[in-house]
C-alpha cells in the first residue's frame, strides 16, 4: 500500500469530487422533493418504508455502493474490454423484455422479478456510450471512412430501433443524443445544421404553414451560400435571397386583402337578414381569385428559377450551391410529406402529444391534461416558491407522475423559480465539468465516454424539463438522479461512475 | 480554447439550451399570471348562474317577447350507479332505447367530459319535470337545472324578433370570451340586432373542492360569488295590434305593409308576407328547415329587403322635384289623350280620364301622359349643361329623400334599392346615344328605379311631415337602452318645404273625392280622418301587376304614415289601397267598421299568382 501511494495520487487529488459532490446535491434534492411530492396532510417522515420516499432511500443507499464499487473495486482497465459482450448482452435482453414483460401503457419494456423492476433500456445506455467509446477510440478510426461511420451508425442505431420497437420512443430519441459526440469526434457540422433544418420544417409546417416553413428553408438556404462562398459576394446573394423572402412574405397580405375584398362582396350578396344563402347562383368575375393559394405563387416563382441557379452551380462549379437545389427540393418534398408523415406514420398517442405541444390541439382532460397540470404546478411557484410541503397542485394530487417524470413541478411549486434555477445550474455545472475533463483526457475511450455520459444527461434533462414546462411533447423519461426509481438512479449512478474511474485512473498514473 | 474548437461550440450549444428552459420557466413563474390564477381554479369549481333574458315589449307595454322556465336534464356519468333504464325512461317521457344510448356515449367519451356535468335532455315543460322530481332519489348523478326559454304571448312580427338559439362553436369563436358551450344568443332580428343588451351578465358561486372533485364547501363563505345581471328589457316602436293586424290582412299574399309614425320616425308596423309564426320561432330548431326550404321565402324581409318598382305613387317625388326646379308650377295644365306620344308612333299609355289638368288633379287622378312632360322638362332643362348634369341633378333630388340607399335604420339587413344616374344610362345605351325620352318610364316610377316598402313608406312619411322625415327604426330608447342620436334629427330633401302642401292636395282629392269623380284611391276613405293617398300600379315582369298604396292620416298633424305593397295584386286600388286604409283605420279608431272590405282583404288569395323562386 506505501509502494502504491508514491505512483498514484491519493483519493483526495484523483477524484474529481465537483462531479461526485454535485452527484450527492442532486440526489438528495431529489429524495426531499419526492418526500414533497407523495407528502400529504397525514404525517407521515421521509424514511416510511411503505413510501416512495423510504424506498428511494434504500435506492440512494445502494446506488451509493454501486458507486463505491466502481470506483473502488472493479479495475477500470475492465470497461473497455468488457464493452462487446456488456453491448451484446443489453442487446438481447432488450429483446427478451419485449416477450416476457407485460403491457404498461403499450409499451413492453420492464422485467418484473417480483417487486424489483428494472428497465433494460437504462443500461443500454452505458453499454452502448462504452462500445462507443471503444470502437472510434482505435487507433486508425476515421469518421469519413464509410465502413467506420457505418458502424458507429449501427452501434448507436441498434439499441435505438429495438427500444423503439419496445414503444419506448422516448428512450430511443435519447440516442439522438449521440450526435453530439460524433461532432466532437469530427462528424461536419453541417450534418447537425441538417437535422435542426429539418426538425425546424417539420414544427413550422404542423404550427404555421406549409408556405412559412418554405419562406424560412429559402432563407436558411440564402444565409448559407453567403456564408460558404465567395466573402465578395455576401451582401450580394443577401440581398437577393432576403429580398425575395421579404417579398414574399407580404404576399400572403395582399391576398388576404385582395380575397378580403372579393368576400366582402359575396357576403355582401349572400348575407341578407334571414336568406342563409341568397348568394350561390352568383358569379363573380374576381371569384377566382379566392382559389389562388400564396403557396402555389411562391412555389412556381421559386421552381421557375431553379434551372437558373442550377446552371450558374454548373458553370462556377459552386457545389454549395448545387448541394443547396438538392436541399431546397427535398426540403419542398418534406413539407409537403409533413402531413403524411405526421398523419401515417406517427402513432396516435405520438401525434397528440406533438398536436397538444405544439398548439395545435387543446385538450385539457385528455393528453393535455399532464402538460396544463405541470404548467398550472410550476407557474403557481413565482420567484421563491410555496415553501417546502406547501404546494398545492402537486400535493393534492393534480400533476400525475409526480414523483417520478414530474418531480421537476415540485421543485418549481415548492421552490420557485430560485429552485428551477439552482437544479439546472446544478445540471449544467455537471456536463460542464463532465465535457472539460473529457477534454483534459489523454485517452480518447475516456474523452469519448465522457462526452457519451454528458449527451446522455444533457438529452434527459432537456427533453424531461423541456416537457414539464411545454417545450417538449410528452415524453415519459425520468429527469436523471431526481425521479424517483431505482433502476433509473443506478443506471445513471453507473454511467457516471464509470467516468469517474476512468478519470481517476489517468489523474493517477499521468 | 478559440471559438472554433469543438467542444467550445457545443459549451455554448449547452448555454443556449439552458438558457432557453431558465427563459421559459422565468415565464411561467414569474411574467405569466394566469397560471396561479389556474392553480386557485383546481382547487375551486364554479357553479354558472344564468341571467334571465330581457323581455321585449311594444310601444304600449305589451309583452311581444317573454321568458317561460323549462328544465334541463343533467347528468354526471360518474356518479351514476347501475339504475331502472325503464322506469327513468317512462318518466321522461323517452324511450329506454334513447337513455341507453347516451350512456353509451359518455361512456366512451368518458375522457373527455371527465368530472363534469352533460345536458340530457333539453327545455323539458314543468310537467315532465315535476314527475322526474318526485323519483329523483332513485336515480343519483341526474338532476333537473332550470332554464329560461322564450315566449311569445302574441302572433305579432315574427320576422322583426328573430329566434334565440344555442351557441355553435363557430359563434363561440366569433364573439371570443363572450359565450361558453350550453349558452343561448338571438340569432337574428331584434334578438340578434340587441344580444348585448338582451343577455344579462351570467353569475357564480365558488365552491371548493379536493382533487377527486368532491365540492365541500362555498369559497370563502360565498364572498367572492357573483350573482347574475338579467339582461335589459327592450322596447320596440311596434304596436303589437296593429303589427297582428297588418299580418292577417297581408296572409296568403306576397308583399309588405310598413307604417311609421312620422313625428318620430318610429316604425309602427313591419309585415312581410309570407313570414314567420311565433311559434315556429319558440321552436326554431325544429322549423328551421322547413322555413328555409319554403319557395316563396318567409325568411326574406321584403319589407326593407325587396327592390320592387315604385310604380306611380313615385310620380309625387317627380312632381316635387319639378317644383323645386320652377319647371312645374301647380297650375300648369298638360294633355292626356290615353297617353303620351313621342316619337316616331311611341306612346306611354294613360287610363281614361279629363284632360287637359292641372297638378292636383294628375296626382288625384293619377296621369301618366303630365308625368311624362315634367320628367321631360326636369330632364331638358336649359339650365343644366345637357342630360347628363340635369340626369344626375335629378338623381341627387331623388336620393335626398332616401331613395337608392340605405335609410340607415336600426333594423339589420336594410337594402338600398337604386336610382339611375347618367352613368347608368352611358353605359347602356353610350354617351350621347339617348334622351330624356328614352327614360321617360321614370316619370311613372317604372324602368330603373326599385325600392323597398321602407323607402316608399319613408317616402310618405316626408310628404306627411312637409319636407323632412325622421330615420325609420324599431328601437325606442328605454332604461338602459340607448339609441343612437341620428335617429333624432330632422332629415330634409332637397326640396323645398313649401312645395309640399300641393301635392298634399292632390293625395287627399285622390281619396276624398268620391266615387266616380275619377279620384283613383276613393276606397281608402275613413269618415272623419282625412286620409291622404297615392295609388300606385307597377308593371311586373313576372305577372300580374304589383297593387301599390300610400297613404297618411290624418292630413293635418299626421299620426302614421303608411305604404302598402301587394306582389300580382293588380291596380293600387285593388289590394294596397284598401289594406292600407284598414291599417289606418284600425290604428286610428281602434276599430275597423268596415267589416266586408275587412273581410274580403283578410280572405284574398293570390299565392296562385305568384311565380315561386
């Protein structure tokens, strides 16, 4: 033991406490705000084994152990090795879950081993981060070479289906998660300017219009060309693209003016007191003009000078600009197929629960209902809260789910927008240090699981609290180290610990 | 670290994202009140109280619109036990079938209604309800909730009322936080024209609940309940008798009477015919159909909707015109040999009468041929540079008295009628291209010229006050009911007032000359009340010529003002005249004594003559 203590650095020095001391705050907010969240008027203390809060205890207590395990006993050498057989096993038995378990809510993804139920779905996160890390850590791994980018692809994409074919696709948009890592590891950034573009069409066609989400593609398009080509020709192409935009997007004014102007009139003739329908024998000679869509206008005007641009690309050999005509008219294909989509592929609850976020569909005693009554329990909060055990929403009973994905509301009932505050700091301080420390490694298996670890977290968090306050459809994932659950708490108790070790051990040896 | 790195990149990609949830949050909590406003609304439940609906009454305080109290049938699908579908259903008065049914519904919609209560069974009458009362112990989760619902104690202006019915979500979404699914709105007519003041203010009282929605106790001992404001009675310028009476003398004719009281403007009596019953309008939903599938259209207000031809009752308005423009004096004399001549053989036919005659007699005896030469003259006036100024000079004079526009009543839906201008005449025919011949038809109230019954009756009106009419309208003012001011002013023709009292003249030797001395309205005499009238006979392209009258009474200091239009009623004497005249009668003396003529009028038929839409 002396011999080893001139190698390494003591526990003190190779820890990275700020990760494990920020680990302890959330937990322990965690357990008291589960405490509020169950706590009615009978008095009962947060260690009653019969509540969730006793039972989150034990939780803590041996997610603790899990930690000191990691950290303490099991070599960190072993990980990367063990990743192939780790990811194989997680990968069937998330396949098994989806015969054996039963149907909670649709979906087939819990094991019941008498009164412990665990969530496979939780692991294959850290499996997958492990396989991960190890695979585009070799040492002659390149992200532009096909074969590699296709099996980082299918590393991260395996897991991802099965879940989804478990209808846990909640779960399964954490993977999305992942792409932040392969921009760390040198995936081009344009791929994640892509996929914001098409998130972006998407929510703008189902919210605005068809015709918005075109006027904004052209736009994203124009910024685009002017910032990859030519500096000399910036303002230029600025200028003719906005301009165009500008145009358009007053066209659907002067329309509406125009067909204003042409209904006022027909009502005019079909809107006499007591005649429901006087008018239906009258042809007026304006009338087509209340059949001219803006979109078809805006559609001919932008198809028409396609051929234009396409030969200017031709002749500068201004690929962007090529690769643009490809953009622009698959992103007019996706416009167009949003609805399809949206309507066929999506299943029913999916799409209400995008129709309730985004708007478009207000139905408070049914899918709504979850989201209203978290708003309801968060905005009540104001600045400071209504006090520890002082809610009323969530005490009484109105938020569901309160304890486990949305124990966010209690913290922002009981504690205000001081405790939202302090809880996503909390969050943000934890992927902040997870990221530099991933930065300050020498070996990339580690860089790369840290970043791993911090995507996952930060995909939880967002997409958890996102959902609470609206921002995000309803998607039942726990917010990590808070909800209540153990199999959620070890996992992540795990996949952070893991990186600890990992860290440890190069601040021990380097 | 440079901006370019990475891992910077996606520091600042984490920043924005927890800056964009901290923004969202900060919203929630602390910029967006309604959120705690909800939180007090789940622990609270209110309870809606329904104003009662302002009465609307006539001019002489009679009831034409009342309320009665039906009873809803409510129920909480979740409180409901298993129970005796027969026996709920016998006592209802439906069938066990109907009961099944919409428990089947709201169990399937069991979501969506949740905790709440559902409407069964609507407008239930006091009989129905008072035998479900005595049983409802048995059938917990249904209970009765009383409801106002309108009442019509007289027959009196169905089309003027308009119907009250439940609110559509397309009328919810028009009128934004006004109404709530379950509320009643008017529809049309006054119902719609004075919703707001008709509606009253809905109340509540606050209960306090837990999370299973169980109500405890009043919120606050019921400090915070409001109660609810009945809504504003109205008060109509309708005579109710005299509406009633217009309606039965106008049943099984196509038409319109329209009376004003002309030193008010107020309109006494609004009939169009065929209209609307009152009891189709207590039961609109069932009625609606079949209204709006009736070919000759009781939903049409013809009154102020129907652009007729004026006919000759329209030749007083040239007659003023003519001297305002000193191109007709009223001793003038013209001749008449069965008609003006003009042209190369043209002839615009007269009827047999004395000729040649001066102003008064061509009103009393109704001249086509002396009509002929003042329109003439207007129009070929020296003073004017050439047809088109004096044409449309001619057009300015008309439209002073209300003529081919709105009269800006308070009544919805008004139509404007028209009066040509030169224009109407350049584009027809071109510049240049005709004369005042080719337009003499407007002498005698025929070719371009249509008005609604209002216009004409306005028209008297104007006569009867000598040279200034008041807006017509149907609302008078009342405890908390304003009207608008304009509806108080005095509003003049361009004709002088002093021209008035000779074609006034002419109105009352067309009626109180006796028969036979060739005044053509002699039928529209009451003993006592100097009538003052003008026959009218329009052409109709679709049949038998249109029956016109008008008539005010008495001459001097004129108490109603009334204009008659019968569709296919032949001469003006024929159907308007005596119409009009019992009208008169029946308003003035509050009898009428002319029992046959009554008769024969209220037992006419000439639905057989109509052409159907």
């Amino acid at each position: 033991m002396i011999g080893e203590n001139t190698h390494e650095r003591g526990l003190r020095q190779s820890v990275d406490w700020r990760l494990v001391i920020t680990y302890l705050l959330l937990v322990l907010i965690g357990w008291v705000n589960i405490y509020a969240s169950i706590h009615t008027s009978d008095t009962t203390t947060i260690f009653d084994w019969a509540e969730r809060s006793g039972k989150q205890f034990i939780w803590i207590l041996t997610a603790f152990g899990l930690a000191g395990l990691i950290l303490f006993v099991i070599p960190p050498k072993l990980w990367e090795g063990a990743s192939i057989p780790l990811y194989a096993v997680v990968c069937l038995l998330l396949i098994v879950v989806i015969f054996v378990s039963k149907d909670v809510k649709g979906s087939h993804s819990w094991f019941e081993l008498g009164p412990v139920k665990f969530q496979p779905a939780e692991i294959s996160k850290i499996t997958t981060s492990l396989l991960l890390a190890s695979y585009m850590s070799r040492q002659n791994y390149k992200m532009t070479q096909w074969k590699d980018f296709l099996v980082t692809a299918l590393i991260i994409g395996v897991p991802m289906l099965i879940i989804v074919a478990e209808s846990e696709t909640g779960s399964a948009l954490v993977y999305a998660g992942f792409i932040f890592v392969l921009y760390r590891e040198g995936l081009s950034g344009w791929w994640l300017g892509l996929i914001g573009l098409v998130i972006l069409l998407f929510i703008t066609t189902l919210t605005l219009s068809p015709y918005t989400s075109i006027l904004i593609l052209i736009g994203v398009l124009t910024v685009g060309n002017a910032f990859y080509g030519n500096r000399k020709d910036f303002w230029r192409k600025i200028g003719i693209g906005g301009g165009f935009v500008l145009l358009m997007s007053f066209l659907p004014w002067l329309l509406e003016f125009l067909q204003g102007q042409v209904q006022a009139h027909l009502d005019w003739m079909a809107n006499r007191f007591w005649v429901p329908k006087a008018g239906e024998k009258d042809t007026y000679i304006w009338s087509f003009l209340l059949k001219v869509k803006p979109l078809y206008i805006l559609l001919g005007l932008s198809l028409a000078s396609l051929p234009f641009l396409g030969i200017r690309s031709f002749r500068r050999r201004d690929n962007f600009l090529g690769m643009s005509i490809a953009a622009f008219i698959s992103g007019v294909l996706l416009v167009f197929s949003t609805d399809f989509i949206f309507q066929n592929v999506l299943q029913d609850h999916q799409r209400s629960r995008i129709e309730v976020l985004l708007g478009m569909k207000e139905d408070l005693a049914g899918v709504g209902y979850n989201v209203n009554q978290s708003k309801i329990a968060i905005g009540s909060g104001g600045l400071l809260g209504k006090g520890f055990l002082n809610g009323t929403q969530t005490t009484f009973g109105f938020v569901p789910e309160q304890s486990t994905d949305f124990i966010f509301c209690t913290v922002g009932e009981e504690w205000g927008f001081v405790g939202c505050l302090v809880v996503i700091l909390l969050y943000v301080f934890l992927i902040v240090r997870l990221i530099l420390d991933a930065e300050r490694c020498r070996e990339s298996f580690t860089r790369i699981y840290g970043y791993c670890v911090a995507a996952c977290i930060f995909m939880h968090l967002f997409i958890n609290i996102g959902m609470t306050i609206g921002l995000m459809p309803v998607i039942g994932i726990p917010l990590p180290l808070l909800s209540y659950g153990g199999s959620s708490l070890w996992a992540f108790t795990v996949l952070l610990f893991i990186f600890i070790a990992l860290y440890r051990q190069e601040k021990k040896y380097f | 670290m440079t901006l370019d790195d990475r891992h910077t990149r996606l520091l600042i990609g984490l920043g924005v994202a927890a800056v964009i949830l901290l923004v969202r949050i900060f919203s929630l909590q602390i910029l967006d009140d309604h959120y705690k406003e909800d939180a007090d609304n789940n622990t609270t439940v209110r309870e809606i109280i329904y104003p009662t609906r302002g009465v609307i009454y006539d001019r002489n305080g009679k009831i034409l619109v009342g309320n009665k109290v039906a009873y809803d049938i409510i129920v909480n699908p979740r409180e409901v036990p298993p129970f005796d579908t027969v026996a709920l259903a016998t006592v209802l008065d439906v069938t066990p079938e109907f009961i099944r049914g919409k428990m089947q519904e709201y169990e399937r919609n069991r979501r969506k209604i949740g905790f709440q209560s559902v409407t069964m069974l609507k407008q239930l009458p006091a009989e129905t309800y008072n035998k479900f009362a005595e049983v409802q112990y048995r059938f917990p989760g249904f209970k009765g909730q009383v409801r106002g619902i309108r009442e019509y104690p007289i027959n009196a202006g169905g089309n003027l009322l308009g119907y009250v019915s439940e609110v559509n979500q397309d009328y919810i979404n028009r009128h934004p936080g006004e109404y709530r699914s379950g509320d009643y709105a008017g529809m049309t007519g006054i119902e719609a024209a004075r919703e707001k003041d008709l509606r009253g203010e809905k109340g509540y009282h606050i209960f306090l609940r837990n999370s299973r929605n169980q109500i405890e106790q009043p919120y606050k001992d019921g400090e915070m309940d409001k109660e609810a404001v009945p809504g504003h009675d109205i008060v109509t310028t309708i005579d109710a008798d005299l509406q009633q009476y217009g309606q039965e003398l106008m049943q099984n004719k196509v038409g319109a009477i329209v009376a004003i009281e002309p030193a008010t403007g107020e309109i006494l009596a609004l009939v169009s015919s065929p209209g609307i019953n009152v009891d189709q309008l207590a039961d609109i939903g069932k009625h609606y159909d079949e209204i709006v599938s009736n070919p000759y259209r009781p939903m049409y207000n013809r009154a102020v909707q129907a652009s007729y031809p004026p006919g000759s009752v329209f030749k007083l308005v040239n007659g003023l015109v003519g001297l305002q423009e000193g191109v007709l004096r009223p001793e003038m004399m013209y001749p008449c040999s069965h008609g003006y001549h003009f042209g190369a053989g043209h002839k615009l036919g007269c009827h047999g009468h004395k000729s040649p005659l001066n102003m008064e007699e061509s009103i009393m005896m109704s001249c086509n041929a002396y009509y002929c030469y003042v329109l003439k003259n207007i129009l070929d006036n020296r003073r004017y540079d050439g047809i088109d100024e004096s044409m449309d000079h001619w057009h300015d004079m008309v439209e002073s008295f209300g003529f081919g526009r709105k009269l800006g009543s308070d009544f919805p839906a008004e139509l404007s009628g028209s009066i040509p201008t030169a224009k109407t005449y350049n584009r027809a025919y071109g510049k240049g291209r005709w004369n005042s011949t080719t337009v003499i038809s407007l002498s005698i109230g025929q070719g371009e010229i249509l008005a609604t019954p209002m216009h004409l009756a306005n028209l008297c009106a104007t006569v009867a006050n000598r040279g200034h009419y008041y807006i017509p309208h149907i609302i008078k003012a009342s405890e908390g009911v304003e009207i608008d001011p304009k509806y108080y002013q005095r509003q003049y023709t361009q004709v002088d007032t002093v021209h008035f009292p000779k074609v006034i003249k002419g109105m009352w030797r067309a009626v109180n000359s006796g028969a036979g001395m060739g005044g053509t309205a002699w039928i529209a005499h009451i003993d006592g009340l100097d009538v003052c009238g003008k026959t009218g006979t329009a052409q109709n392209p679709r049949g038998a010529d249109n029956s016109v009258f008008i008539c005010f009474a008495p001459m001097d200091n004129p108490k109603i003002a009334i204009a008659a239009y019968v569709e296919n009623g032949g001469f003006g004497a024929t159907y308007a005249a005596p119409m009009a005249s019992l009208m008169v009668e029946k308003y003035l003396k509050g009898e009428v004594r002319r029992e046959d003529l009554e008769k024969r009028m209220k037992e006419a038929n000439l639905m057989s003559r109509v052409k159907k839409d």
